[in-house]
C-alpha cells in the first residue's frame, strides 16, 4: 500500500490538542499501523501556538515528515502558520463559527465541533471527540475501535459520558465521510505492538535494571521521567523523591549509592548546572550513578520546551578536577530501554557516573514498537562477595589496582567500615594530604579509561558501503538520518551514515581507521558547533569536510538533510 500519510493538530495550550493526538494515535496503531508523533509547543500554561504531528504507515517510522496531509486547526493561526507545508491534495478542519477566514480554498472545510459538542452533550468538552470523528470519516476508519477506547477511557465513569463521545464522533464522521481523500485507512489485525516515549522507555529500562531510588527535580524535558517513575512506584517497590532542588537530588542519588542501592536522577541543562558539584563528588568516593540530561536549546532557559543536542560538551567536562565518566546517547525509546541497563551495569562495574544524554525530541516523540523483551535484561552489580569479606583481615575501599577498580561493598554488609570522603583519601577513605598519594589514586581513576573503552560499542554503520561521504550523528537524530540514506541512495547518490548511541570513551583507534577511507566526512547534529565531531577532532585529528546543523529548537527533517547534501557537498553516484 506504501501508506505515508500526516496529520497535524494545532492550537493553543489549554485546547485540548494532546487529547485529539492520544486518541488518534492510539486507534491507528489499534488498526493495525505503524505510528510515529511528535510535538512542538511553547512554554506556556495557555495560550502560544502548539502543535502535535502524527505520522501514520504501514511500514515502520522514525522520523516526522513536513508535508501536512490533515490539518486540524483549533484556531486561525495554526492555518496562517502551517499553510505552505500543506500537500495540494490536503485538507484543514476548522470550525467555522469561530474562524472567520477571508482566503477561499477548497482543502478548507468547516466543522461546527463547539456546536456539534453543546447540542449533544451540553458542554464543548466534547469538541475533541468531535474532531477525532472528523478524521475517521475522512480517512474512512471504522469507528468501532474508537468506542472501545472509550470504554476504556471513562471505564470508571458514567455510563452516559461514553455514549456521548461515541455520538459526538459520529456526528463528526458524518460530516466528513463522503470528502475525497487520497487515502482510505481501513482498520486492520491489530499489530501488538505498543506506543511509548523515550522518557517512558528510560524510566522502564531503569525499572527492568533494578533501581529502586530516583531523585529528582521537575524540569522540562525530564520531567516525563520524573512523573512515569512515580507513577510505577507502588507497583515496582520504588522509593520517588521530588526533591527541593537539583542540588539535593544529585546528592540523594550519591548517598543512595553509596549504600547499595541502584539510584538514578535526571534534569536538563539548566539543573545539570546546579549538579555539577554533586557530578564531581560522584567522581571523587566512586560510586555509581545514572544521570539523564534531556536537553534543550540554552543558554540559561533558553527554549525551554525545545529541542537541542547542545550539551554534549558540557557533559564530558562537567565537574571540577578529572575523572572518568560514560556518556550514552540513545538513537529511539527501544535503544534507550536497553542501553539505560547497560548505563547501570557499566556504571557498577567501574564505580563511576553513567550519563544517558536524551533530548525533548526522544523524550517527547511517540513510537509504535515491538514489546521489550526483559530476559534481555542482566543486572549486574559487581559487588563483593560476603564470603570475601569475611576472609578479608583488612578492606581498603580504595585500594589501587591496575584496572582502578577497587573492591566494592556496602555499609553493614560486614564487620568492615566503609569509609567515603569528598577531601582526597587515602586507601582506607580518610582524609589525606599526603602529595605523593595524591598522584597515585588520580592516576588510579582515570586507569579506568583504558578498559572502559572496550566496553563501548561501535556505532552503526548503514547505507551504501561503496560511498565516499559519510554523515556522522548521534542521539536522536538516527531516525531522520536514516531515512535521509535511504531516499539519497534510491537516487543513486552513494551515502552512507555512522551513527552513535555510545559516545565516551570515544573509540579512537576504530575511528583513524574508519573515516580515513571517505572523501567527504559530513557532521550532522542539532546544535550550533558540531559539537561531538569537535570532540572526534579533539580525539583523531580529523576535520570534517562539511557540517549540517540545526538549532532553531526544531528536530531535523529527512528532506531537510537531503537538500542540504545535495545543495552543499558533492555526493558520488555510480564510478
């Protein structure tokens, strides 16, 4: 069927258009397809314009699309904003008693939703219901699914308020059903499959690896995290502290490993500031944390509902004085399900800080995928055995070993005191001065490095093997980079992409040998200065030929990266 059709809600905060986006999303994937969401909104309770696109396939999806095929506008500047990204076959719903437009247009058709909700359910409320109806109509999808979604959705509610929002859909589908679409969505087997966030996907990873403490402080795009933890707490046995600030929320990570338990925080750019003292600390007693930094545009509160990858940089460095530190940049909500388990188990292994760099395009976006599988999952913890500790006549917390990891217990495990300072200790953990020393435990920390590096993954390699132009990205942006290979190569422009989901310790060695054999090496990233191919630079000494960035606070567009290469580098087809 080749089936590639996108629906964008917009309005303002407060309009209901998360509603109209749930709903819709969930009934596709119920039919049978494959369904990839994301948003766009200000930051802002009420009012702003704000918008929700769903992508819907029958083939799997991993990027937004920019051509509007459905526009529901909920308000006139949605249709002043979004007109030029309409396709010539599209059509805009709006509700002509309250939008007055004075262009005439035949893709524009009027749907009284407000007077629809009112004259059957006595209240606008049910406007949203209305427009879901609309689009079912339109696209010809049966509305059975949709009234077993209510059910579910008002299961606790008065009988009476299901059947209202079935008879509001339908009046909405009545209205709609005998336009001509280019395409009819006829309801399926359903696939199976489930439809989450990288913000969910990140909480049930840490759930599946076995943390029981996370502490944290709301800030937009981490939030997400913050409240499905919370949410799953008295199901999983959790411990979920909303701490004060971002201050104590590190620090109650810190402690809570520090006695065994599997922590984790998250915040984003502006919080990761205030844990930058508590990040050190981390790195100064060795005790493992996962901390995830959603970015957002800065600097200071910069868009604070928008998207960015700019601060990889300030990862890597964060915290005074040097020690060692992961950074892992998940590519989807799959990917982060399980590269969060490898973050926790990496980071008991080395008794170090593992820092899971999302985004708000990853941690707000929606995908249909196949269910995790949790027997994938190994929790590994790495701490010693109680027969060893009983036969220890002496236990040294921080004892030096060429690997420099050091034995690891708990407080109370044993009859051994586990000592931690924040002052520079000598084996045992007490305060030292001692300068000799001193060099011996940095140089004991940062050994780590040597073998963390053969714990990182290399990234993925997709495309045309026989190009000579290779893009470089990582984190979020795999989707719509993968799908930029794709149309390119089916032009016959021979590209391919590395891909990055595991960026520190940086594979060094694989990269002098791997970006040696391209003529043109093309940085693709959503910030200003290419930040993780400076890092590469840094590293290898290897310049990039050319650099696509984004940072407007927008994600990239598959076409957006096509017509920069074809625009800006000269791309090799057949030789």
């Amino acid at each position: 069927m080749n089936l590639d059709y996108n629906i964008v809600i917009g309005g303002k905060a407060g309009q209901g258009l998360q509603t109209i986006s749930d709903a819709l999303s969930k009934l596709f994937l119920r039919g049978g397809y494959e369904v990839f969401t994301s948003q766009d909104y200000m930051s802002r309770v009420r009012g702003g314009h704000n918008f929700f696109m769903i992508r819907i396939s029958d083939r799997p999806l991993c990027a937004q699309k920019p051509k509007i095929d459905l526009l529901i506008a909920l308000d006139q500047e949605t249709i002043d904003i979004h007109w030029l990204e309409l396709e010539p076959e599209a059509f805009i719903f709006y509700d002509g008693e309250s939008i007055h437009l004075s262009r005439e247009d035949k893709r524009l058709v009027s749907i009284s939703w407000d007077k629809i909700a009112t004259t059957i359910g006595g209240n606008t409320i049910f406007a949203n219901t209305v427009a879901v109806g609309a689009c079912c109509g339109l696209l010809n999808f049966d509305l059975g699914l949709l009234a077993g979604l209510l059910q579910e959705a008002f299961a606790k509610k008065d009988p009476k308020i299901i059947e209202t929002n079935l008879q509001c859909a339908k009046a909405g589908y009545e209205v709609t059903k005998n336009l001509k679409s280019k395409v009819t969505i006829q309801a399926g087997t359903t696939s199976g499959k489930m439809y989450i966030n990288g913000s969910e996907a990140i909480g049930l990873g840490a759930i599946a690896s076995g943390m029981k403490f996370y502490s944290g402080y709301p800030m937009t795009p981490s939030t997400g995290i913050l409240n499905y933890l919370a949410g799953k707490s008295d199901e999983f046995g959790l411990v979920v502290e909303q701490a004060e600030d971002e201050i104590a929320a590190i620090n109650l990570v810190a402690g809570a490993a520090y006695a065994g338990v599997r922590a984790m925080t998250a915040t984003s750019g502006g919080g990761f500031c205030l844990m930058t003292e508590g990040v050190s600390l981390i790195g100064c007693i060795e005790v493992p944390v996962v901390l995830v930094l959603a970015q957002r545009p800065g600097p200071s509160t910069g868009l604070p509902t928008r998207t960015e990858q700019g601060d990889l940089e300030f990862a890597l460095f964060a915290g005074q004085g040097e020690f060692p530190r992961f950074i892992f940049a998940p590519r989807t909500p799959e990917d982060a399900f399980y590269l969060t388990q490898k973050a926790f188990n990496l980071a008991d292994k080395y008794q170090v800080l593992s820092i899971i760099m999302s985004d708000q395009h990853l941690a707000d976006s929606g995908w249909t995928l196949a269910k995790f599988d949790p027997e994938k999952i190994k929790i590994e913890r790495y701490l010693l055995a109680a027969q060893t500790l009983a036969g220890m006549q002496e236990y040294r917390r921080y004892d030096l070993s060429e690997t420099g990891i050091s034995p690891r217990t708990i407080p109370g495990a044993s009859r051994h005191l586990v000592i931690a300072d924040s002052d520079e200790h000598d084996s045992r953990g007490h305060i030292t001065e001692d300068l000799s020393w001193r060099e011996e435990i940095v140089k004991k920390r940062l050994a780590k490095y040597k073998y963390m590096r053969e714990e990182i993954s290399l990234p993925i390699k997709y495309g045309d093997s026989a190009s000579k132009t290779v893009l470089i990205g990582w984190g979020s942006t795999y989707g719509a980079m993968k799908e930029a290979v794709d149309m390119l190569n089916a032009k016959n422009k021979k590209v391919v992409m590395l891909h990055f989901n595991e960026l520190w310790p940086l594979p060094v060695e694989y990269l002098g040998r791997e970006l040696s054999q391209y003529d043109n090496i093309v940085a693709v990233e959503n910030n200003a200065t290419a930040q993780f191919m400076r890092i590469i630079t840094g590293q290898t000494g290897i310049l990039p030929t050319h650099k696509i960035l984004r940072f407007n606070g927008q994600p990239f567009y598959p076409q957006l990266i096509v017509d920069r290469l074809e625009k800006e580098v000269h791309v090799y087809g057949d030789r």
